[in-house]
C-alpha cells in the first residue's frame, strides 16, 4: 500500500496537480521566504545523500528536492535483491526494501544447500545486500560406472561438472568420450555414459602344411593362437601369435603367420675345433651346434650357430686360430729345460731350472705358460742362492757376515793357538748343492806342536845335503817364530867335500 501512495504521489506532483509534499520520514526545515535556501535532510536511521541538495525557496526547486527525496533508496533503502545461479526468492520482490530487511531464498532446481551457511540475504546501512557466498552448491551425480574402464574429472562431480572417459588397454570406447551432470525432473544425472568393449581380431590366417592347434570363436585382444607343421617339416617363424592393437581402436595379430619347409642343413665342420653338442650328420631347422678350439687356438666368429630356413648356419661357421707367443721371459738365475725358439703355440708350458748355487722355494714352480692373448704367464718362485753350512774351529774365528754361495771367509787362530790348515774357504757348488772348497782348518797349541818336535824356537840348524855332485852345505835356517821352518834350497858346494 506504501508503494502505491509513493507512486500516486509522484504522478500528481509531475502533472502538477498537488503541492509537493514532505516526503515519508523524510523532514524539510523552512527557515526563510521563498527567496532563502532551505537545507533538507534524512530523518533517523537514514543513511544522508553524498551531497545534502539545497533547496531554493522558489517553487521550482522545492519541488524538484522533495520529488528526489521521495526517490527509494536515497537515504539506506536496498535495490532490489541480487540474483543467483543456484538461488532465487521464494516469490515476487519489490524494488526496495528497508535497512536491515532478511530475505530467504530457495536453491535453484540441481542445487542443494549448504548445511553450514543461511540461504538468505541482508539489506546493509550502506544499500547493499549481504549473504554467505555459495550458499547452494550442486548436487552430486556420483561416480559413474564403465566397467573396464576410468573417468577422470578437473574439479568435481556436481550439477554442471564434466568428465572425461578412457578405456583399459584392451578395450575401446563405443560412445562419447565426455558426460555432463545434468538435471533431470529434481535430481541430477549424467546425460551419457558410454562403455568399453573388448576389441576383437579378424581369424587369424591359415598355412600351408600346417594347422592352428588353438581354435576360438572370436579372437579378442590377449587371445592366443599356436601354429604347428606337418611331420618332417620344419616351422618357420613364431608358432605362437596373439591378437594385440595398434591404435586402442583396432586388433591386429602380433605377427605374420609361420611357414611350413622342408630345411637340412649339413654337418658343420670347423678346422682345429670340436662340435660341443651332437655328431648328427644333418640338422633341421632351428637346431644349433657349439664349437670349442683345440689347446693354442682362438675362436673367431660365433661361438654358437643355429640352422636357418635357407638350409645354412647362420651366423657363419666360426674360425679357430693358432696363437703363439714370442721368446720365453728370462728369469733370474735360472735357465730354460730343453727348450729353444722364439714362438711358442698358446699353451705352451717351459719348465725352468735354478743354475748352480741356486734353488727354489719349497713347492713353487719354475714354470710359465703361453696364454690365448700371446703373453706369458709369470713364474711363482725367483732363484734364490744356496747357503753352505756354517763352518766352526775350535779355539779359532771364522771371519765372514755370510755363508751364501759365491761368497769366501778366512780363518784365524787364538793366542797361543797356530793354524793348521787354509786360512780361507768359499762357498762354491757342487752337484749335490752347495759346500766349502777346502777342508776347514784347525787351531793347534804352539807348546803342543814344540813338544812334537824336540826344537826350540830361534834355534839354527845346519843341514847337509846330499847329491849326485858331491855334499853341498845346507844353508842356515831360522825356525820361524809361528813354529814354520822356511827351507832353503842346497847348491853345489865348489870347493870340494868338506875336511874331518
């Protein structure tokens, strides 16, 4: 009724039939005549117009101010609600509404509201409307099912959403690849869901000679078919092939149909080389044989090689070569056993022997090998020289830091105690091994060998010599003083035999 008085009002005032009157709860404050300007303003709780209009005491602009005072929403009124995609006002709406008016709303048709926000809205002080946002939100259309296959989503599965759709490997999509949440009476659905069919292969081709031993059907994606051939012919290619795709849409099989021959292949022969796996004299397709070298040789080619369809080993026959090694290592102190040259075949073994003097450590080997690389292998045990015994004399020293062969000590006597004997000895070899050249001397007492001889040391002695010439003097001598008799010889005496 407020509305209508409004509205009547302002057609009277624009026909000018009335007196502008006051607007509702709004007051005009004449303090002057028609020449004075009179301020107008907003009653309580209304919000004041950005700039408060002056109006003139003439009738003009009296008029005008109280037509825009009388306007709604002036002073705090709200337009009319806001409009929402997922919510509408239960009925009708007016173009204003006062400060602090409540309005509930009802979720749209798809939508649903949200338990935890009000579905309404609030007019402001300042005009405007107020109210939790998304109040309402879609309804769910749930997950789909497409058996063998998957949906994948960017936000989610509500009113409005869409998916798309892919299948297992295997299976191919019949049907759009995307579905749409729509509605449908109250509730919300998807509009189309499509699904996953196995893909299919054409029969798979037959041979000749030969027969399918696995018989289906349908050959779907997975399915396995085995070829097999005629007695004494040989099966060329896969027995086995399975129907696959190539483009998630189409099957094909994973390969061509096998032959059906007749294959033979000869027995293959390798110089210098012995088959490792039969001595048949002829083969079939698909049979392989292996080859070993004889000692000294090296295999050259495909150790292994299979009879193919063309009735030859493929890869080709193998190749044994002689490998050699050049001279033998030299190895110190030590000297080949029957052996000379400068090639030896791989394999090969020299046995070396330790020269004179010389011997191995206890169970290690002189002995080396020529190797498939042409290089030899080195010995276990060095050469290392022999040892004499280590001689003693008693009342003596043997004066030497070392018995190894090759090496020489000397002797010597204590006091009171003269020599008897070499006065040095070196280790040399014998064919036994090693040992001293001269028989080890002896220390004997100097009063001893003076007893022995009945002669005082400084002691001069005349000798007379005789001979086929005549007598001759024997000339004076000295017993030494280490009890040693220097022996001077006897000349022919000129002067005749001596007198009585």
């Amino acid at each position: 009724m407020r509305r209508r008085n409004e509205s009547v009002l302002l057609r009277e005032r624009r026909k000018g039939l009335m007196q502008p009157p006051i607007a509702p709860e709004k007051v005009v404050r004449r303090r002057a005549a028609q020449s004075r300007a009179v301020p107008l303003g907003c009653s309580q709780h209304r919000a004041q117009p950005p700039e408060r209009p002056e109006m003139a005491v003439g009738t003009a602009l009296l008029w005008l101010s109280a037509a825009l005072l009388a306007l709604p929403g002036v002073c705090g009124d709200c337009p009319q609600p806001p409009r929402f995609a997922f919510a509408e006002p239960p009925g009708p709406t007016n173009s204003s509404y006062p400060v602090g008016t409540v309005l509930r709303y009802r979720c749209r048709p798809g939508y649903t509201g949200d338990r935890n926000k009000l579905p309404s809205v609030t007019c402001l002080p300042n005009s405007t409307w107020a109210s939790d946002p998304d109040f309402c939100i879609g309804k769910s259309c749930g997950q789909p099912e497409i058996p063998n296959g998957n949906f994948h989503f960017s936000t989610n599965l509500q009113f409005g959403a869409t998916i798309n759709f892919t299948c297992k490997a295997g299976y191919r999509l019949v049907g759009k690849p995307t579905a749409q949440c729509i509605l449908s009476g109250s509730d919300v659905v998807w509009d189309a869901v499509p699904y996953c069919e196995i893909i299919p292969c054409q029969p798979p081709p037959p041979i000749e000679n030969g027969t399918l031993s696995s018989v289906h059907g349908e050959y779907t994606f997975g399915v396995a078919v085995t070829y097999s051939c005629k007695k004494g012919l040989s099966l060329i290619g896969n027995a086995t092939i399975h129907c696959t795709m190539d483009d998630n849409l189409n099957g094909i099989w994973s390969g061509p149909a096998p032959e059906c021959k007749d294959v033979r292949c000869e027995k293959p022969e390798v110089e210098n080389a012995k088959n490792l796996n039969s001595f048949a004299t002829e083969y079939t397709y698909g049979e392989k044989v292996s080859f070993e070298c004889a000692p000294g040789h090296a295999l050259s080619g495909a150790q292994t090689v299979t009879c193919d369809a063309d009735n030859t080993w493929k890869p080709s026959l193998p190749s044994c070569d002689p490998r050699y090694c050049g001279s033998p290592p030299s190895i110190p102190s030590a000297e080949l056993i029957g052996a000379a040259g400068n090639s030896f075949m791989a394999g090969t073994k020299l046995t070396y022997q330790c020269q004179p003097g010389f011997t191995t450590e206890s169970g290690k080997s002189l002995e080396v090998t020529c190797l498939m690389d042409a290089t030899w292998t080195s010995g276990s045990a060095l050469c290392t020289r022999q040892q004499c015994t280590a001689p003693t004399i008693p009342n003596g020293i043997v004066n030497g830091d070392s018995f190894l062969f090759g090496t020489t000590v000397t002797f010597s006597c204590n006091a009171e105690y003269e020599l008897k004997g070499s006065s040095s000895a070196k280790c040399v070899a014998v064919e036994s091994g090693v040992e001293w050249d001269v028989k080890l001397p002896s220390c004997e007492s100097k009063e001893k060998l003076q007893k022995a001889i009945g002669i005082m040391a400084g002691t001069a002695l005349v000798w007379l010599c005789g001979g086929g010439m005549g007598l001759c003097l024997g000339l004076f001598i000295q017993l030494a003083v280490k009890l040693r008799i220097s022996v001077l010889t006897c000349t022919v005496w000129p002067y005749g035999p001596p007198r009585d």
